[in-house]
C-alpha cells in the first residue's frame, strides 16, 4: 500500500456528513512516518480532518492493545481506508461498537480471526487468530457499501478476499501484479507506484 497524489488508484465515494478521514495501516508499517504522508498533505488541503493510525508495535502487533487504541478516536461518520491487518483490527473493533462510519476501504484485507503471513510465533500470541466476529452485521455500521481492493498475494490467501467480500457484499476491484501492495514483497517497503488516492 502506498501513496501518491498525483495518481488515482481508487477512488472512493464518501458521504457529505464529516470530513473526518482514517487511514490504518498494517503489520510491519509505520505509516504515519512514510506512505501515507503524501495523501494526508492532499486531504488537507481539501479541508479533510485526516489521522494516521500505526498499530502499536508494527512488526509484533497484539490485537488487545491496538482495540484498546482505538478507542481512543471518534469514528463517527468518518471515511476509514485500511489496509491488510488493519482490516482485521478495524473490523474487530467496530463490530463490538456502537458506531456508524460513512465508508470503508480495505487494501489487501487480512480476514479477522484467520491466519495472515507466514510467522506462526507471532500469530499464535498475537490475538490475530482464532476468533469470530458477526460480519454479516458490519454492513448496518457502514453507510455505502463496503471496498475491498486486492491482487495476486504471497502474504494473505487469496481466497480470503472472496471470501470476505462474499459475506461483507463489498465491492471487489482486482489490481493485477500488485502482491500485497508494496514495491518489494520481501522487505516491506511501500510501493510508491501502487496507488491509493482519493479524489474526493
């Protein structure tokens, strides 16, 4: 997942009523330093409340803490754009709330509750793995209809992005030859190329 301003990758429809904006990002990224930097300069800009969420300890991330990280923000209205386990953990988290955000973007989705990458040590500790949530309930928390954003993946299976959209009723955009939306699958490292951008 990456930045750029100049490039529409996606564009995302978002209802009038906040202009609050959310971007999370996933394991291993810390994107209130790097990618995402460009776009929250551009939303800006346009007049758009925007907030970087990081998981806490990115390359280790327990589910608990992150949740309880959360909480610390009002998602009300708001136009969340998330991508791989920040799918997971957004998702946790608003099914166990009483809240309404106005969209829901989610790059290269990790599935909540079932295994993502390749590093058993971290999920078995993690939180990540194991549990269940009522998806078919997220819908009536979201005011438009939920976007899913996925490629040929080597860290999440594919099939969970069916999988996902099927229950979720998402909107499915397949970008080819994109991995799991960074420049180099093997180091992390941000594809500045790949793009998500709104124009809103």
């Amino acid at each position: 997942l990456a930045v750029n301003p100049e490039i529409t990758y996606i564009e995302v429809e978002l209802t009038p009523k906040s202009n609050k904006v959310f971007l999370i990002s996933g394991k291993h990224a810390i994107a209130s330093q790097s990618y995402y930097q460009n776009l929250k300069k551009v939303l800006q800009g346009e007049g758009y409340d925007v907030t970087i969420i990081d998981h806490i300890n990115p390359a280790s991330p327990h589910l608990n803490e992150n949740l309880e990280q959360l909480n610390k923000y009002d998602f009300v209205d708001a136009q969340v754009i998330v991508h791989s386990l920040g799918a997971a953990t957004f998702l946790k988290w608003l099914s166990t709330k009483d809240v309404k955000i106005g969209s829901l973007t989610m790059i290269a989705p990790s599935y909540p509750g079932k295994s993502v990458g390749t590093n058993k040590d971290w999920q078995e500790n993690s939180g990540y793995i194991g549990f269940d949530i009522d998806l078919e309930n997220i819908n009536k928390k979201i005011d438009s209809q939920i976007t899913i954003v996925y490629s040929d993946d080597s860290i999440i299976r594919n099939e969970y992005f069916a999988e996902l959209g099927e229950v979720l009723r998402a909107k499915m955009v397949y970008e080819p030859n994109k991995g799991h939306f960074f420049e180099k699958e093997l180091t992390r490292e941000p594809d500045y190329r790949a793009i998500v951008s709104e124009r809103f």
